[in-house]
C-alpha cells in the first residue's frame, strides 16, 4: 500500500475546535497530515478533508512541496514509514504522532496487536512529539483504554484513533501556543517495549499452546494477516482423507467441563463450536472459520458441511 499523505494549505482552529472554513485567516495555521491504513482516517475525518499521495517522503520533489507549504505543524497517524531529519527540520512547530499505546510500551508497527497478543488488560493512545529514533518522543497526553477479553485489533484500533483524534483536537491550541513543549513529559526508556512488524509466517496456530495463548494470538491478527491452522479430515475408520487449512476468525478459551482430558487429537463440536484440545489440558472454542477462497462461516455451518466425517489436529510439522 502506497502511503498516504493528506495535505491542505491551513487549518483553522478556534476556541479549541478546529474546522475547515471558520475563523479568520488571521487564525488559520498550515497543517500537514500523513496516515498510512483506512483507520487512520478517523483523524483526518476530525480535521480536514482533501488527498494526494507521494510515492516516497525521501523524494527530493516532496520535500521540496512541503517546504513550500510552510506547514507550522505535522501530525502523522499510524504512518508506516520512518521520518527523516530533512522532513522533521521544516515544521517550526515540529511533528506529532498519535500512537495507539501508552508510550513508552509498544513502541513499533504493531502496538495494538503486539498488545493483545500479549493478552494487556489495559491499552490507550499517546500524543508525541516526532523525534528520530521511533516513538520515543515526549509525550503531550494520553488517554487509557480497558481491554475487552474478547475485542479484535481492527475494532480496538478504532477506538484508539477515535480517542487519539479527540485528543489531537483538545491539545491543538497547546501546540499552536507553544505551551505543549513546555508541558510534553520525556518517555522512560528504561520501560520501553518494543512491537516488531508481524511476519505471514506468524499466522500459524500451534495447539501445543494454551488455549489463552491462541485466542489472545486469533484477536491480535484479526484482519491482517488473520490465523491459520491445519486438519486432518478423517472417515469413519479413522483414515485421513485430506487436509485443510483453515482460517480461525473467531475464537473463545473453553470452560473445563467442555475437555475430554483422554482424547487430546480428535476436534469436537460442542455447542456450536469446533472444540480443539490444547497445551496445559486446556482448548480453545472456534466460532468461525473460512476455508480458503470461501466465505465466513460458523463452526455450525463447517461441521455439517462434514458429512460425519471426523476432525484431528496435526502436528506442528504439518505446517512447514
């Protein structure tokens, strides 16, 4: 995907709201805005609403662009590239960065995900100042976010731009004022966490993990690159008849009272859900897969497309 640059000659700002058209000229303050995924239209949604899209940031041609627009201020969301020195030097007033963390945890491309692989109770979304090494600028505020148990990434990352936009909104007139320099606090480098690009290759689920483990793992990588897993569909002799893979879209970590703690291979369907045996004699309920090419379906749906033919789980080799 090409990133995305938002770019309007000013933003006009008064009383602590911003809108396209109001206040005087005298008031208006030249903003430029770069995102990179659709989410981050939630903020260009609170500010402006005009498009174009460079190629590169690096290129000689947009630099020199922006420098002719004279922006005071930049403001980035999720955007996925790195920002060189020669961008950060034309904006007296510097660049922010809405960040869907509470810096200084999660720095990187994937905070929110890396978060709820990890299974975080608690979440929220950070206003910076853009410096050169990533995510480590000081921070304006920030807003704290609980985190629903079973809450996917694409749904959690909406509702920390929404927050982040809102927040962007509440500090303009600080940043335009100056007084958000004064204020902005130094991140503690010595509680930085790190969220690294997620690898395709990471997809896999192994069901030699506890069943949190991969719940926590199909909620972080909900939307891109979602969670796979591989089954051997067998008769009624228990022969292998093919493999599948399947796409695991929707998932909850299963009570006790659902595991045959003797049969640690065969995948039930208990209650509408495709019930699969899992590390420390735990499993884990899938509510929906998609077989590839196909549509969305439930666990129910997927069972008696089986025709009574049986389910096991294959080993972590099968995968390679």
């Amino acid at each position: 995907m090409n990133s995305s640059l938002i770019l309007r000659r000013y933003l006009c700002f008064s009383g602590g709201a911003t809108t396209a058209s109001s206040a005087s000229p005298s008031k208006k303050k030249p903003l430029v805005f770069l995102g990179s995924p659709q989410v981050s239209a939630t903020v260009l949604d609170a500010l402006f609403n005009e498009s174009a899209a460079p190629n590169s940031i690096f290129e000689d041609t947009f630099i020199s662009s922006l420098k002719e627009l004279q922006p005071e201020l930049c403001v980035t969301a999720a955007y996925g590239n790195i920002l060189p020195s020669k961008f950060l030097n034309i904006p007296p007033l510097g660049t922010v960065n809405i960040h869907p963390s509470l810096l200084p945890l999660y720095r990187g491309a994937a905070p929110v995900q890396r978060a709820l692989q990890d299974g975080a109770k608690e979440t929220g979304v950070s206003l910076a100042f853009t410096v050169r090494p990533l995510d480590s600028g000081p921070v304006i505020a920030c807003e704290k976010l609980a985190i629903d148990d079973d809450i996917k990434a694409p749904d959690l990352l909406a509702l920390l731009f929404c927050e982040g936009s809102k927040l962007l909104i509440r500090e303009l007139p600080s940043i335009f004022d100056g007084s958000a320099k004064i204020k902005a606090q130094p991140q503690d480098d010595s509680k930085a966490t790190l969220a690294p690009k997620i690898n395709p290759e990471e997809a896999w689920l192994s069901f030699d993990e506890e069943a949190y483990v991969l719940h926590n793992k199909v909620r972080a990588f909900a939307g891109w690159p979602g969670t796979r897993a591989k089954v051997a569909v067998v008769d009624s002799n228990n022969v292998d008849q093919n493999v599948l893979e399947l796409k695991i879209i929707t998932t909850r970590v299963c009570c006790n009272s659902l595991l045959n703690e003797n049969d640690n291979e065969n995948i039930s369907f208990i209650k509408g859900a495709l019930v699969f045996p899992c590390g420390g004699w735990s499993a884990l309920e899938v509510l929906e897969v998609q077989l590839p090419g196909k549509k969305v379906v439930s666990a129910a749906a997927f069972w008696n497309g089986l025709r009574g033919k049986q389910l096991k789980k294959l080993t972590q080799e099968a995968f390679c």
